[in-house]
C-alpha cells in the first residue's frame, strides 16, 4: 500500500501574502522617493525663480540708477526705486537702495531747489505765468514739499534729464510716494518715460546747506569814486569805482564792502573779480542794474570757455581783459546782507562769472546766514555773519523778490555758477524774446516764478556736468516660498556723459533667505 502525495495547499497564500508586502514596499518606496524629487524639484524651480526674479530687480535697479532716477542720492537710509516693484515668473521682486558714503554734494548737482522756508498756506513753490514759451530746469528738481497748492503753473514747466525729489516727512520707511498725485499735468518730464516724481525722507536743510562763505570782515569798506589816478592806500573808507574815459567808458567797481548801492544807472561796468558784500540800509538797499551791462569777473576757462554770454564793448572787455587777480581765480560772488536785493531793471543786463568759494563751492550770488547748527555755514569771521544775517524772505520783503528781473525789454541776467537764497523769492519777469535769463550753475530759493515771455532758447536754469561720486548700497529681494536677495555694492557718478560710466560695481552676492552678513 502505498502513501499518498503531501498537497501544497495553505502555502500559496503566505508566499502571496510575502510578495504583495514585498512589491507594496517598493511601490511606497519609489512614490515617496518621487514625491520627495518633485518637493526638492519644486523648491528648486522656486529658488531658481527667487534667484531670476532677485536678479532681474538688481539689473533694472542698475539701469535705474544710469538714468539718475533714484532718491537714494539724497537719503542716508532705505528708499525704494520708482517702478521696480513687479513679478517675475511668479516671484515677486522689490529693490531698495542706500547712500552709504557722505561723497554726493546735493548743492552741486540740482538745477533747482524749493525750500518753501516762510511760505504761509496756500502759497505754491513754483509758480508759471501768462504766455505759451515752455520753461526749462535742465536737472534734478527738488522741492520741499508737493501737495494740492505747490505748483501754480500756466505754461509748461519741463524737468529735463533728472527726476523731481520731493520731501517726505511722514515716519513711513521708505518714504510715501502719495503727493505723486498732485503732480499737475503741465509739469513734464524728458524722457518722460524715465523720470518723474520721487520721494525722499530728507528734508532740504540736511542736504543744500549754504556754501563756504570766506571772512568777510577783510573787506575794504567802498564808498564813492576812486578818483582817475590816484593809488592806494586812502583813508578808509576807500573808494569804490573808477571811471574810465574814452569811447563809451567804463565804470569800474572794486571788491570790498557796500554800504551804498553801487551806481551802475546809464553806465556800463566792470566789478573786477573777487568777493562783493551789499550791506546796504533799510530804504536804500536794492542794487538796481538799469540802462547798462554790468559784468562781474573774469571768465574761468574751465567752466566759461567762450568768454561773455552778454557782449560788454564799450571798454569794459578791455578793463575785464586788464583785470589780473592772484593766480587761479576767477569770477566774482555777490554777498547779501540785511534787506539788501537785487534787480535787474530797465534795459539791465547783469552777467556774473564763475568764482570759486573754498574747495569745492563755486558760486555767484549768495545771502547771508544765521548759523543755527543745521544748514547756515557762517562767514568767517565769526560774530560778524548774526547781525548781518539777510532779512528778505518769500513772500513779504522787498520787492517781494531776493532777485527780480523786471518785465519789459533787455533785461537780462546770467550767472554762471550757484545762486543761493534758500529764504528768499525770485522771479523772472516777462521779458522779450531775445533777452538772455541763464542760471547755469543751478539755484537755491524759498519760491520760483517764471514769467513766459522770454523764448525757451534764451532761458536756461541747469546744472553744470560735475564730478559727483557715491558709493550706493542696492539689496534686490524676491519672494516665492521662501525668499532670496541679491545685493551689490555700486560706485556712482551721475553726471558721467556716458551712461555705462556712471555705475561701476563693486561687489555683487547672492544671499540665501534674504539675509545678507
């Protein structure tokens, strides 16, 4: 008998139940090890993006800054670049920068500052007025402040080559661009789709303080002529012109201190070059140029090539080619004192060369100053500059202008460096089109108000090129999941005529999390 054969039945079903848990670990294992690569793929697309996006704000910040369109020029802490703000494959982006270095001279580098100082409510801080000629401001603008009454404008007033920086006092960080609104549409920009207004936190007094001012109290008191061939030294006080005879004559003033208006009425003249105060009386204190050409200094060949924008024939080119300063000066500056102001009347022409104050200011009017500790550099002379201190302010004052030139035909005012009168108001008059109004070394005033008629060939208030440079701190930051910067460390000089010299770039890093050492 024999045995029957051992069946295999009850095995198959653990063997199954083995390869099922077998082949059900490897499939849970390849599903995890997948999702595990698209998470890490995901956060790789997203840093790539972060990277991109961070990088993209950096590069435009960059343009930005050739173009001259950044209030960090002016702010010590954080502003925002105009317009960068955007998203880039998903990733938002935003780029701010920082003037880590003290090396950019505000004072040097706008055409025109606004201070509004004095200006009760409701007054605006840059006035246009009647006819059609558009106005010019060849540079940077800067104003105190922009709301609904800042600008009273009828013909066009256009900012060339530069933005509108205007103070912020909020404590927002950055600064609010909400004023933006009340830009009128008659104020344009050129390239218009480059600049336009701007906010910056600070506020004019901790950037266009007034300029070295020399010691004032070594002036030779001028009173009366200076007779035809008589020679110093005279009894103080001396005298202050002398007249030149021949065909036309001259009238020639020499530098020292003014406590008469010097008379220029009906006789072309020559102020030979150096250092001029007007510290003239309450009732008696305009210095009116009327019915003559009056020309102040010798040309700086550096700044006036061409020589006189003002033709002065009848002899005083020749007393301006005899005048022969110590060597390396140039021009004349107008000092201003008291009520002491100035207009430019009747057929008056004023033309003021370029002349250089300390080491680095080059300026052709100037009031004077209390020193307050803020933006009033005082004479140095010490306790001199308090009592002489100008008084004229905007709107009330004589005139009620600090400068005026009159409406009517050939008045005429240039100056080829700064005119500072951050208290005061001036205004250019309507006038014909063939008169000469030229502010070519930028201006600093409470208020502005240009008249219209003077053509916009003739008219000219700019900037001169300048070697201004800054170190700038640029952080570009994006978001997406998570978030990455890129930062770089950039040396700028804005005024570079070619545009690919005004960044140069000194470090460039890539921060991860945005958190930069």
């Amino acid at each position: 008998m024999s045995d029957a054969p051992t069946s295999d039945r009850g095995n198959a079903l653990p063997l199954v139940l083995i390869f099922t848990t077998v082949i059900a670990t490897v499939v849970v294992s390849l599903a995890s090890y997948s999702i595990t690569n698209l998470k890490a793929a995901d956060v790789v697309e997203d840093r790539s993006d972060q990277l991109t996006a961070a990088d993209a704000g950096m590069r435009y910040a960059i343009d930005q800054l050739k173009l001259r369109n950044a209030g960090c020029i002016l702010d010590t802490q954080q502003a925002v670049l105009p317009g960068v703000q955007a998203d880039f494959n998903g990733a938002s982006a935003a780029v701010t920068c920082e003037r880590i270095t003290s090396g950019f001279e505000g004072i040097s580098a706008y055409a025109a500052v606004m201070t509004g100082e004095g200006l009760p409510g409701g007054v605006s801080l840059l006035s246009s007025q009647s006819g059609s000629n558009q106005k010019v401001l060849g540079g940077p603008v800067y104003m105190s402040t922009i709301d609904p009454s800042a600008f009273t404008l009828g013909p066009d007033v256009k900012i060339e080559d530069g933005p509108l920086l205007y103070h912020d006092p909020s404590a927002t960080v950055p600064c609010s661009s909400v004023a933006a609104s009340y830009v009128p549409s008659n104020l344009v920009f050129e390239p218009e789709l480059i600049f336009g207004p701007v906010c910056v936190s600070v506020a004019w007094e901790e950037i266009f303080d007034s300029p070295e001012v020399p010691d004032l109290t070594t002036l030779i008191e001028r009173d009366g002529s200076l007779p035809l061939g008589s020679s110093p030294p005279l009894p103080a006080p001396q005298g202050s012109f002398t007249d030149v005879s021949g065909a036309g004559g001259c009238r020639v003033f020499e530098p020292g201190r003014y406590t008469t208006p010097p008379d220029v009425t009906g006789k072309d003249s020559y102020f030979k070059t150096g250092d001029y105060l007007f510290d003239l009386p309450a009732g008696n204190a305009e210095v009116d140029v009327r019915q003559a050409v009056v020309t102040a200094g010798i040309p700086n060949p550096l700044t006036t090539p061409g020589g006189n924008d003002i033709p002065n024939t009848n002899r005083c080119d020749q007393q301006q080619a005899a005048d022969v300063p110590p060597a390396g000066e140039f021009g004349a500056t107008f000092y201003f004192a008291g009520q002491s102001h100035l207009n430019v009347s009747t057929q008056g022409s004023l033309e003021i060369h370029t002349r250089q104050q300390g080491v680095a200011d080059y300026v052709s009017v100037q009031t004077l100053c209390t020193p307050n500790g803020t933006w009033c550099n005082p004479s140095g002379g010490g306790s001199f500059v308090p009592a002489k201190a100008s008084t004229v302010t905007a709107p009330a004052g004589p005139g009620p202008n600090f400068l005026f030139t009159d409406s009517g035909n050939n008045k005429e005012f240039v100056a080829h460096a700064l005119v500072y009168a951050p208290l005061g108001q001036i205004e250019f008059g309507n006038v014909s089109n063939t008169a000469t109004q030229k502010m070519l070394g930028g201006l600093i005033v409470s208020r502005l108000v240009l008249q219209s008629s003077t053509s916009a060939t003739n008219f000219e208030i700019s900037v001169p090129t300048s070697p201004i440079t800054a170190e700038i701190l640029l952080k570009s930051t994006a978001s997406k999941d998570g978030r990455t910067a890129v930062q770089a460390v950039v040396e700028y000089r804005p005024y570079e005529a070619n545009i690919d010299d005004r960044v140069k770039i000194n470090s460039w890093r890539v921060c991860a999390q945005a958190v930069c050492d």
